[in-house]
C-alpha cells in the first residue's frame, strides 16, 4: 500500500501470493518425541493426515520444487458501492468541511485507491477513473484566474456541483440505512399463518307473532277488496282446509305465505284457511320461516312425504 493510501485509512490492497521459492513454514515443537528423535527437514508429515489430494491419492508431504503461479490466489474486498461512496468515506474520514473541498489532499488519496484496484479489476476501475478525471479538471479549474460572468456577478465555485452531489448521494445512503434497520419479513421475522375453520350454519330468524300480525292484516285488507254478496250458507271445515294446505305444499320446497289463501272465497274462506295453518303449526306438520328481518313468510312442510 502507498503512504497516501495509509494515511487515508483506505481498506488494504489484497497481497501477492507468496513466491515460487518460498516454503510453507510448518510449527515444530522442539519437545516433542519427534522433534527429539527425528530431525525436520522441509515440510513434514504430521501424524500421517494427508496436506492435500493429487489425482485422487493422499499428498502427505509438499514437494520443494512446487510452483505456484503469482494469480493462483487473489482476494479482493470492493468496500465501496461507487466512486461517490469512495470520496465522501474520504472526506468523512479526515473531517473535512464538504463545503471547501481541500481537493489536493483528496485527490491524491483517491488517486493511490484507485491505482490499487486497476492493477486488478480494470472493469471497476474505468467508473473511479472518470470520477478522479472530474477532481483533476476542477483542481485545474481552481488553479486558473476565475472568469467574470456577463452580469458581473461571482463566477460559481468549481466544486459547487461536485458538493452538491455528494450531499444528495450521502442524503440517500443514510435513508437506505434507515431503510435497512427497520424490520424486513422474512428476515428479521416470520409471518404466522393460523387456519380457522369458520363453517357455520346459516340460522334463520324466527318468525313473531307480531310478524304473522302484519301479513294476516295484510291478507285481510286483500280480502275485503274481493268480497261477494252471498245468500246462501257456506259450511267451512277446519279439517277440510288443512287437507288443502297440505296438499298445496306436497312437491314444493317453500311457499309464500299469502299464496296459500284464496281471497276469491271472501273472508270466511281466508279465515278458515288461517286457522288450519295455525293448527298444522301447532301439529308440527308445518314450519313458517323467514329469511332476515320484514322479508317475505314461506311455509313449508315439517316432514318429507314417502
């Protein structure tokens, strides 16, 4: 690493591997029974637990003429997300004010980073490049006279927008840190999944007999609209219009409870038949339902005929 890059504080650049010549160095300890009995010489074997596989077969020793070749291993940590990223940790890090940029100090700390990472990614090295381009020109810029604008006002600074970059990309790093602490599913917790069973059987409202008062007072009020002048006596059976209810509803799932009554037949008729139903209800050979709350009255049969 170079003395600007150390005194930066920069991340390490990754270290060569070790030369062909070089010998791994192996601990011995010199009271050991070994040791004592069996002098070391080179690399040895160590309670015959084989150092590596070659074609298969154990490798128990290192051979002294083993070359490894100068890229065989290379370990490389990108600690940065970007050439912005690079030069606020630099600023951030030496306390310097982000509104007077020293850009000679900067500069030549970004410079000795970047001269690490293009000797062995020059892919990630091109976007630092064009930053460090950037903070050469307007070094340069800096050096020159300034040069009046056309009102006669204060040329801009050159690091103007340079400065205001780094404030909006230090802006969005510390809202996606913000972002990152707050808890994420499946991360940092797991959703729980609870299964109910909410089958319930539908229950219907029972029918008051306040209900049966208002339909039979409309029935009745339908009836007087069909009344006949009679002369001779009609003899009604009770027995005899339950027969016909129960009939009426044989084959049929439900029925309105006004279409059971026969308004044709006046009001005795309508009374009579009024009077078999209640009696079938009573006999639990009939059931008056309602769907909700002032909906229509249906009738049907207690029992399934055979």
């Amino acid at each position: 690493m170079t003395n600007e890059s150390a005194e930066a504080g920069l991340p390490a650049a990754p270290s060569l591997p070790a030369t062909p010549d070089a010998a791994p160095a192996v601990a011995v300890d010199p009271n050991s029974p070994q040791s004592q009995d069996h002098p070391v010489v080179g690399p040895m074997e160590v309670d015959h637990v084989a150092v590596a596989r070659l074609y298969g077969e154990p490798l128990f020793t290192l051979p002294q003429d083993l070359y490894i070749p100068p890229d065989a291993l290379e370990v490389f940590l990108e600690a940065f997300e970007g050439p912005l990223d690079l030069l606020l940790y630099l600023i951030r890090k030496q306390n310097f004010n982000i509104l007077d940029i020293p850009l000679a100090d900067v500069t030549r700390q970004y410079l000795a980073y970047v001269d690490q990472i293009r000797q062995r990614n020059l892919e990630l090295a091109s976007e630092y490049l064009l930053m460090a381009a950037m903070l050469i020109e307007i070094k340069s810029r800096m050096l020159l006279p300034p040069r009046k604008t056309e009102d006669g006002s204060e040329p801009e600074d050159p690091r103007a927008e340079l400065v205001r970059r780094l404030l909006e990309y230090e802006q969005m790093k510390l809202a996606a840190a913000r972002l990152d602490e707050l808890p994420v599913i499946g991360r940092d917790f797991l959703r729980v999944q609870v299964t109910i069973d909410q089958t319930i059987a539908v229950r219907l409202p029972d029918v008051s007999a306040a209900d049966l008062q208002e339909a039979w007072r409309d029935i009745l009020m339908r009836a007087k609209l069909n009344q006949h002048h009679r002369i001779s006596r009609e003899q009604l059976s009770v027995r005899e219009h339950m027969g016909i209810v129960l009939r009426r509803l044989q084959g049929r799932r439900f029925m309105e409870f006004a279409d059971l009554f026969d308004t044709s037949g006046g009001a005795p008729v309508v009374v009579v038949t009024f009077v078999a139903l209640l009696e079938l209800s009573r006999e639990h050979l009939l059931e008056i339902t309602q769907a909700e709350a002032f909906a229509p009255i249906y009738v049907r049969l207690a029992y399934q005929p055979s």
